[in-house]
C-alpha cells in the first residue's frame, strides 16, 4: 500500500500522505515535483496528511531545494502532532499553515488559491485518491473522491 502520493496542479504541489513515512520512491516523486518548479516564489503546497511526514533527511533535501527561501504551504490535518509540528516552522517561515479539515476555507484564502485553481484541485484529488488506494480521515467528505 502506498504512504504519499504527490502531483503538480500548476504551480501547486498537491499530497496526499496517510499516518506512515513515506516510502523513498514516493518522496522521489515529491522531490522531482519540487525540483521542476522553476519559480519558488510563486509555488503553492497543499498537503492533506493524516499524520504521516518526512523524515529528517527528507526534510534536508527540501531544505536543499528550497534554500532558505519562503514557500506558501498548508497542512490539512487533525494529528494535533502534525498541526503543532507545522506551528512550529511557522516561526521560521510565516508561509506555513496548518488548518484542520473543517478550516479548508481557510487554507484556501491562505493559500490565495483563485476559483479555477480550486476546481483544478478538486479534479486532481480524484486521480491522487485513486492512486493512493485509501480515504484519508483528514479531508473534508465532500473531498473524499475516488
């Protein structure tokens, strides 16, 4: 079974991630998705996890990438771990957010996600749920598709 899947809606990177670490070929992908992005600046990630992260080393290698450069990010979960852990990094970067799934509105505004973009999202959690083979208990049902 798989742990994360990842995929690029425009300029935002789109996870999925259950309570487990996730599998290197699956951070692979999410590392290729992240290294193809040509402007950082602009570039949006939106994770529902249901407790699951990167590890330390996972975490360097997006440091890596990023390096030391802002990204806009949000975590969709109810693992008061997770949303702590995120609260956490807001400190050294204002960007990141964390919002339980009854705040997905929220997360949006944060994420200055246009009405197109959400659609495109919307459509894109389908496939990803798919692909993940399971629902996770941190989205919103009505983004319980697949």
């Amino acid at each position: 079974m798989k742990t994360m899947v990842s995929t690029l809606v425009g300029n935002i990177i789109l996870v999925l991630h259950t309570d487990a670490l996730p599998r290197e070929e699956e951070w692979a992908k999410y590392i290729r998705l992240l290294s193809s992005i040509s402007e950082y600046s602009n570039a949006r990630s939106l994770v529902f996890t249901d407790g699951g992260a990167p590890s330390t080393k996972q975490r360097q290698q997006v440091n890596a990438i990023l390096a030391g450069r802002p990204g806009r990010a949000v975590a969709i979960s109810h693992n008061p771990l997770i949303r702590g852990a995120i609260t956490a990094l807001n400190m050294f970067n204002p960007l990141v957010r964390s919002y339980p799934p009854d705040k997905l509105a929220d997360a949006y505004a944060h994420l200055k996600l246009t009405t197109d973009e959400i659609a495109a999202i919307h459509q894109a959690l389908k496939g990803l749920y798919a692909e993940l083979g399971v629902r996770l208990k941190c989205a919103p049902p009505e983004l319980q598709l697949g």
